[in-house]
C-alpha cells in the first residue's frame, strides 16, 4: 500500500509516523534510535510503498536557522541516498513538541508514560506529516463541521434533553 512517512528527527531518538493508504491521516508509528533510522525505513519499505518522506525541518521563531538543523541537513543526504525515487518533502516543525505533549495530556496518557521521550518523537512526527497532509489536500479536516451542529454521540458536552 502506498504511505507517506513522517519524521522527527532527532540526534540521538526520531520519531516516526505514517499516512493510511489514502493520503488522509497521519498515525505515530514507532520511536527509532538515529543510527538505526534508515535500516529500519528500509525494512519498512519491504511492505510498503512509500510515496514521500515529509520530514520535520527546524527553524526558530524569526525564521533563522535552529541548532536542530544541522542534524537533519546532514540526514537528508543519507536519506536521499538509501531512497533515491522517494521525493523528501520539508515541514516546518515549530511548536510540535509542545502540541504533542498537550496532545498526550489531553488524551488521557498517564504522567509515567508521558515521561518516556520516545513518545513525544513519534507523535511530533505525526504532526509533522499531518500537517503536510492537510496542506496538500487544501483542507484542514474540518470543513463543513460546524462546532454548534456535532451530533450528541461525538460531543464531550452531552446536551440535556427538555421536559
């Protein structure tokens, strides 16, 4: 099946994440230690094919280099070498990491296991790659949903019913 991949990466942990068959949703797939990244895409290539890798690029609030980025400017040689038909797309990855542990609140994911590193990595990556999702398609996902309008079964603010 054809799958856009996601990554966060990281000097010394990446997260990854992927897209389901349509190109639609983006889901945290794995956590992967940086030297054995692009082993591990290989062996995920075996099953899959990968359509583009939508990588997470650093940049600081006023749009200059972060000290993250020459991590993965010297990752995408090493990418686009192991993968040379996989077009690699950059994201901008500015706030991921903090949205990813509002997203790990939010949910419901215990203080001990929001603890674990790894799970911020593959979540950011998820962000990354939906992000890029969204914009390529020209929507957010939200189109047509009006927030006053949700059925009862999908709000969290059941409403009560009228005597």
């Amino acid at each position: 099946m054809d799958r856009y991949i996601g990554i966060d990466y990281g000097r010394k942990r990446t997260g990854v994440a992927v897209s389901d068959p349509l190109g639609i949703f983006a889901s945290a797939l794995d956590t992967i230690d940086s030297t054995k990244l692009i082993e591990y895409l290989k062996n995920y290539a075996t099953n899959q094919t990968i359509l583009a890798f939508v990588v997470g690029y650093p940049v600081n609030m006023d749009g200059k280099p972060s000290e993250a980025q020459a991590d993965v400017d010297a990752f995408l040689p090493r990418l686009k070498k192991a993968f040379p038909e996989v077009p690699v797309q950059l994201e901008d990855e500015r706030f991921t990491s903090v949205l990813a542990q509002r997203a790990q609140i939010d949910g419901g994911m215990k203080k001990s296991r929001r603890q674990e590193k790894g799970s911020v990595d593959k979540i950011s990556a998820a962000l990354i790659l939906q992000s890029y999702l969204d914009r390529k398609s020209g929507s957010s996902g939200m189109e047509g949903l009006d927030p006053l309008n949700v059925p009862d079964s999908l709000s969290q603010n059941k409403t009560r019913r009228r005597k």
